[in-house]
C-alpha cells in the first residue's frame, strides 16, 4: 500500500534540508501543510531524503 507523502513548507526547520517533505514543497507539490519543527528542533513527521 502506497501511501502519498504531503509536503511541508515549515522553512524555520532546523531539519528542512534533509527532509523529504521540504524538498517535495520547494520541488512544487500542491498538497503541503506546516509541520511542527523550529529552528531549534525537527518535527516528529520528518522524513530523510
């Protein structure tokens, strides 16, 4: 079961340049939301790319 990742456009994230759902939002996906990370912590639906 595939599974669809929705991107985030959280740009205070310490994790942003390692995080799969970041770089689908700077890549142009529609879908996104703001994930709980800041630019002292990553958020819990981090994924690595």
């Amino acid at each position: 079961m595939n599974k669809k990742i929705l991107a985030c456009n959280n740009e205070k994230c310490i994790k942003k340049d390692e995080c799969k759902r970041y770089k689908l939002y700077i890549d142009g996906a529609t879908e996104h939301s703001t994930n709980g990370g800041t630019a002292q912590k990553g958020c819990k639906k981090f994924i690595q790319k």
